[in-house]
C-alpha cells in the first residue's frame, strides 16, 4: 500500500510537473510557468497537436485549475522534443492520472508534496528503492471493477422454499 502511494506520488509529478524519468523533475516557478492573471485555455481553444497529446485528460481539462492546465500545457509543448521512449511515458502516465479518482489524485498530490520536501539523499534513497522493488515485483493496476445488482427473482423461477430461522439466531 505504502509503495503505491509512493509510486503514486511520483506518477503524480511526473503528470503534473512534465519530467521523465531520464530527466531530472524540475519545479518551476509559478510565474514562469505562467502569468497567475491570465486563464489557461479551454479545451476547444487547444491546438490540434495539444489535444493530442492531452488527450488522457480531455473529459475533465475544463474543470482543471487553470495552474494545473498551464503546467500540462507545458508538458504538450515539450512532447514534441522528447525521445520516442519518452513520448510513450509521458502518455502512460497522462493515462495513468486519468483513471484515479479525485481521492486519489489528492493523495498522490500530497505523497508528492511530502517527497519532495525530503532531504535529496533520502529522496533519491527511496526512489532509488522503489525501482529495485518494481523491477523484482511490477505493480498491479487492476480494471476498475463493475457492481452489478443480480437479476431479480420471479417467485415463479423459485424452487425451493428456505424456512425462516428462528428469532434466536441459529
């Protein structure tokens, strides 16, 4: 459980922040990321070839805080220049983000936060940990599982009867 979070965390700023694993995570500024006054674009004010790279996130982009969609903006506008490998990651983890659910990604986000506020040597430590232990054991994401009701009984289908217990318990 620990591990996913921390995986977690880490798929979470790779998301939000850009970084691949071949590169070291950079945190920029706010400002430079973009000016705090200026609202990030709507999805159908996108570029086509933002759209594609964004598409994981289309669904939810509009309902983005403008702060995390300049971030992802800034993450389409290196896709281009990244290697093909990094291209790939970049769009498992999008995909990744995609299909947590709002506790999650808050959680994910604090699991980053907290991470990142570790010294670098314990930081690069349990990085450093996390991979030895996905390379012996790769995770598990497990489809999200359907609950559906059964189909009713007609009385007429019912063969047997089941006697009532009695009110005692057994």
């Amino acid at each position: 459980m620990a591990r996913a979070l921390i995986v977690s965390a880490l798929m979470a700023g790779i998301c939000l922040l850009g970084g691949v694993e071949a590169a070291p995570i950079k945190v920029a500024a706010p400002a430079a990321s973009a000016p705090a006054s200026k609202p990030a674009a709507r999805w159908a004010q996108l570029t086509q070839q933002q759209q594609q790279v964004l598409a994981p996130l289309a669904a939810e982009w509009d309902g983005f805080p403008d702060v995390q969609r300049h971030k992802l903006l800034g993450v389409a506008a290196r896709y281009p220049k990244l290697t093909p490998q990094e291209q790939q990651r970049v769009q498992s983890r999008l995909q990744d983000w995609a299909r947590l659910t709002p506790e999650q990604r808050r959680l994910a986000r604090r699991n980053f936060k907290q991470l990142h506020e570790l010294p670098q040597a314990e930081r690069q430590a349990l990085k450093d940990k996390i991979r030895q232990d996905a390379d012996k054991k790769p995770l598990s994401v497990a489809p999200p599982v359907m609950v559906t009701s059964p189909a009713p009984v007609r009385p007429a289908e019912v063969d047997v009867l089941v006697p009532a217990l009695p009110q005692g318990g057994k």
